[in-house]
C-alpha cells in the first residue's frame, strides 16, 4: 500500500490545478465535445473520470473500458433548444484478461440556420454539423506484468491506462452550392487507479492535438487554409462508494491550457432496479435518473435520463441515454 500511495503522491505532482486567469474555452473548437456525454455522466456533473466504466467510458475516461464486466451498446440522444442537436452511439467490450476496447461516433450541430447574401436577402437554410468518430483501447497495467510473474501480490486491475484516437469532421452546407468542410485527428489520454473496490481515482488527458483544418479557397475569393485548434483540457477526480447502501460520491477538477477551471460534483444513490443522480457542473445544476431490468434472459438494459439546465438562457436539456449489456 505504501507504493500505491507513493505512486499517487506522484501523479497529483505532475498535473497541477494551476490558477490561470485567461480566458477560458469559450470561442474555440471542439465545443461539441467539451458538453458531457449520455445520461448518467451528464446527471452526474460530468464527474465521470474515475467511473467511467460504462458504456461512455470511451469519452470520458478510455482506461476504464478493461474494468467492463459485459459487452455494451449505448445510444444517447439529447433534446435541445435552439434547433441543437446531439446524439451518440457506441460499441464496448472487455477483452479478458488484460484489456478493453471501444468504438463511437458522437454527431451535433445546428439545423434552420437561415442564410442571407451580401444584399441581406434570404437565400435558404444552412445545415451545420460536426462530427467525433471514436476508436478506443486500453490495457490493465499490472495483469500485463503479472503475465510474467511479477508484481503478484498487487491487483491486476489496481492500474489501467487507456488511449482513444478520433475522426473530427466538420460540415456546413445548404445542399445546393454552398458547402465548407473541415477535418482533423485527436487523441485522448486515460489513467485509472482502482485503490479499492468502493475508491478510485482517475485521469483524463482530452483534446491532444485536436484541431479542424479547412481550406476556404473554393468558397471565398479570397480564401485560406484555417487550422482550428481545440483547448487541450484535463481532468483530475475520484470516485467513492460509501458505507450508505447504495450511495456513491464523485468529484472531477478540470484545467484547460486556456486558463479555464472547473469543478464537477456527482451523486448516485442506486438500487437493484433504479437510480436517482444530481450533481453540480461548474455552474448549473443537474438532476436525473435511471431503470435496470432485463430485456431478454441473455440481455440487460439500462433507460436514464438527465436534466440540464441552462447556461446563458439558451433553454434547458433532456438527455435520454439506453445501454444494451450482453
């Protein structure tokens, strides 16, 4: 237990929650990605980092896909103001003994964008979309070791790494002349510790190298090449399950290389057939809940929702999120 400790000592020294004073994440890419993702995470805070092992662990947290106990499909569809939209399906499995994987496609934008020309006359509708393609792996550190007879006596699961790899694409279009296309590669970071079956602690490294290049040459007489980066943001948090039957606390800390911070609070009290969450993102409210029952003897289900109030008085969110286990 020592080791553990001094590892951990060690983690928190090497990404500190620095007070910058810039400002902030807003006005830059990716802020599609930066929302939260399926119902309970989103009910939750956003506290997900440390438990994540879900269905949308492949966004919030890819180390946690080894700690899976059953191949899962999940779907999430959020019902926005603003003609917004924001959807995601997703497949994840564990891969016994050592590791995890995931793949996912999250899809936003805007619909009705009404267009007008140099002249202010109206010109039809644009369509704005963007677009994150998933593809995740992760490993279980310590099984790995183990698998050559040493570190014997920690366990295997005590240390998860894991590494996602996205597709962004962006588009906006109003299917006749008008089309601007954008595109680019990230990569997020994970590390989970699992201190103990009700404790862990995890890392998230989000946006690595993520940006949109786009070439405006064939849309504007005077076009460019833009590269669009997004905010590299981290997340630092734990997870605990406590000795109230049922009830588990979450905390995320999150820091943007743009001076944003942020603080994430989740609770969840569960039992064999539901759930009830709230919790606290940075700077709304949040509230939610869930049902578990078995669609077939081989199938498992899971119906959560989610309320997200608003921001900058841009109208409240439903989000509905199911999980096919099998």
């Amino acid at each position: 237990m020592v080791r553990i400790f001094a590892f951990v000592c060690i983690l928190l020294s090497l990404f500190p929650a620095t007070s910058l004073l810039a400002e902030g994440n807003g006005g830059f890419s990716g802020s599609f990605l930066r929302i939260g993702l399926g119902a309970r995470g989103m009910a939750m805070g956003n506290a997900q980092v440390a438990s994540a092992a879900d269905g949308y662990g492949v966004y919030y947290n890819p180390a946690a896909l080894p700690s899976l106990s059953d191949r899962q499909l999940a779907l999430s569809y959020s019902n926005m103001s603003l003609d917004r939209k924001f959807n995601f399906v997703g497949f994840s499995l564990p891969l016994p003994p050592y590791a995890g994987a995931a793949a996912g496609w999250i899809s936003s934008g805007v619909g009705n964008i009404r267009a007008y020309n140099s002249n202010g006359e109206d010109v039809g509708e644009l369509e704005h979309g963007l677009h994150a393609f998933y593809g995740a792996f992760a490993v279980k550190v310590i099984a790995l070791a183990q698998a050559d007879g040493n570190l014997t006596n920690l366990p295997s699961d005590l240390i998860n790494i894991g590494v996602a790899v996205k597709f962004l694409r962006e588009g906006i279009s109003d299917t006749e002349e008008f089309k601007y296309n954008g595109s680019g590669l990230g990569f997020d970071f994970g590390l989970l510790l699992n201190l103990h079956r009700n404790f862990s602690l995890g890392y998230q490294a989000r946006d690595i190298n993520s940006s949109l290049s786009s070439n405006t040459n064939d849309i504007f007489e005077r076009g460019s090449d833009l590269k669009n980066a997004f905010p590299l943001v981290q997340k630092l948090g734990a997870f605990f399950r406590t000795p109230l039957n049922g009830l588990a606390l979450a905390y995320d800390f999150e820091w943007s290389d743009k001076g944003e911070e942020k603080h994430h609070l989740g609770a969840e009290l569960t039992t064999a057939i539901a759930a009830g969450r709230a919790g606290y993102d940075s700077d709304h409210f949040t509230l939610g809940g869930g049902l578990i029952f078995k669609a077939s003897k081989r199938i498992s289900m899971k119906l959560d929702y989610a309320f997200v109030d608003d921001v900058e008085d841009e109208g409240i969110s439903h989000v509905f999120s199911w999980q096919f286990l099998f």
